[in-house]
C-alpha cells in the first residue's frame, strides 16, 4: 500500500490543506514480480472526527491493509472541527472542499474513477455527520455513505448555551460552525431536509451504511432517530448497533464491516511485510 502525505491549496477555503492518501498501486500478487494491473480505483473519501486530523484513520484502525486487499483508495483530509459544511460568514467553506475541490484534487492527481458508483464517502462522529451531509448534498457525487457513531447533533447545537464550558454544548461554538442556528431545521446542513430533497427531486439518495455502539449514550438517540427516519421514507440503508464505545476500538471493527458493504468486489491480498507468500 502506497501512504501519501501531501497538500494543495484549496480554492473554496483559500489555504492550503493537508491530506493523507492511501493507494494499492504498488500490489505485487504472491508468485508475481510485476505490480498487479493497473485500473481506475474505486475511492472512499474518510472523514475524521472532532479534535482529530487526516492521520487518524490511519493512526486508529488497520484501514490501510484492509484498502489494499480491497483495491481500494482511500483520502482522508485533515478538516478541523467544522463538520465539513459551509459557512458563508467565516468563510470556512468545509463542505464545498469536500464535495468540490478535494475530489477534483484527487481525481487530478491519482488514477481513480470518476464514476458515482465507485466514489463513496464516510467518517466517525463529526466526521460521520460530515459524510452524510455532503453525501446527500453531493449525491451526484457519491454513490454511498458510511456513518460511524456520526454526530448528527443539530438538536444539541439548537439547545446549546453561551456559558457551558463543554465545546459540543457551546452556543458560541456551534454558531462559529453553522451559523445562525435558528435557521438550522430545512437547511442544506439538515440530513433529514437533504433527504427529503432529493425524493422531492426525483433523486436516488445514496445508499447508506450507518453503525453505534449501543453504549455510546450520547451519540445513539441520535442515530435511532435518524435509522427511523429512513425507514420512513424508504431510503435504503443499513442500520447495525452493537455493543461498544465513542472509541477507536469500536471503529476498528465497525470500518471493516462498512468496506465489506460498499459495493468492492472481489479481495486480493498482496504481498506485505505482514503477508510474505501464500499458505
């Protein structure tokens, strides 16, 4: 697996951003000694959680193994804690980044399809809020979205106070991220009005996968609420909870499980310092 650190400067955001980019284009197969053949890569774009930088999928979890047994590239942007939307008076405009220039940048630079069907989205926490966001804004874009413990927390932002100490119950926090909050509900920041959108527009939603531990007390209401939503109004998606955390161990798992829904194809393990030869 080719790990790449790069950066570029980002017109929507006017700054240079940072990005780690992870591609099997260096798969030598067992009993081979040319690279395996090249073809347009199917591309997860994976977003980070709040506090957190585009290391952390790869610090965190074994994404990079599991990507090259899959042929798969994965880019993980770093995004600060503005869950990736836009906000027109900071000029902090994370959505468009995402859905915009960072897949324009990649698609420039590395070989990967250009087809929805082989470009998806995904993250944890804020950064599962983020995919879903800009998965379903962008659905031309992105033909699925995956959500770990995703931080759906509008509710929380429209409840928040100016004096709690706690960044993800601080009014001042939430409107330097979205803005004014009582414009929230049926917003293009608002998953539920995303959406109803794209039903209203004739649109097929992309397919989601959504996972939370049933001990993340925090996260979970949020997640069943937004599971039964779904339901409701017929959006295909799969909705999984299991025993576990707001942690890494509980990403881990839950990664792989995604990989294994979206819509790869066939696995190959390549020759690796943890796979010298086959059995």
């Amino acid at each position: 697996m080719a790990y790449l650190q790069c950066c570029f400067f980002a017109k929507s955001l006017m700054r240079t951003v940072d990005v780690t980019v992870i591609l099997p284009t260096d798969k030598v197969m067992p009993g081979q000694a040319e690279y395996a053949p090249q073809r347009p890569l199917k591309t997860l774009y994976l977003l980070h959680g709040i506090f957190g930088s585009c290391h952390d999928w790869v610090n965190g979890t074994r994404i990079a193994a599991w990507a090259q047994n899959r042929d798969l590239a994965v880019v993980m942007p770093s995004a600060e804690n503005k869950f990736y939307v836009d906000n027109p008076r900071s000029g902090d405009n994370f959505g468009k980044f995402i859905g915009e220039d960072l897949v324009e940048f990649t698609r420039r630079s590395f070989p990967l399809s250009h087809a929805r069907e082989d470009t998806f989205i995904g993250g944890l926490s804020m950064g599962g809020y983020g995919a879903i966001r800009n998965g379903l804004f962008y659905s031309d874009t992105f033909g699925a979205i995956v959500g770990l413990s995703s931080a759906l927390v509008l509710e929380n932002a429209a409840h928040s106070t100016y004096d709690n100490p706690n960044i993800l119950r601080n009014r001042h926090y939430f409107e330097s991220v979205f803005g004014d909050l009582n414009a929230l509900p049926g917003s293009d920041m608002d998953p539920y009005a995303l959406v109803q959108k794209c039903i209203a527009e004739g649109k097929t939603p992309p397919k989601i996968y959504l996972a939370c531990g049933t001990e993340d007390a925090g996260i979970l209401p949020c997640n069943e609420a937004f599971h039964a939503f779904l339901l409701e109004n017929g959006v295909e998606h799969t909705y999984v909870t299991a025993p576990g955390t707001h942690s890494w161990t509980f990403w881990d798992t839950f990664i792989e499980k995604a990989l294994d829904w979206l819509p790869l194809g066939n696995t190959q393990q390549g020759l690796s310092s943890g796979h010298i030869a086959e059995d």
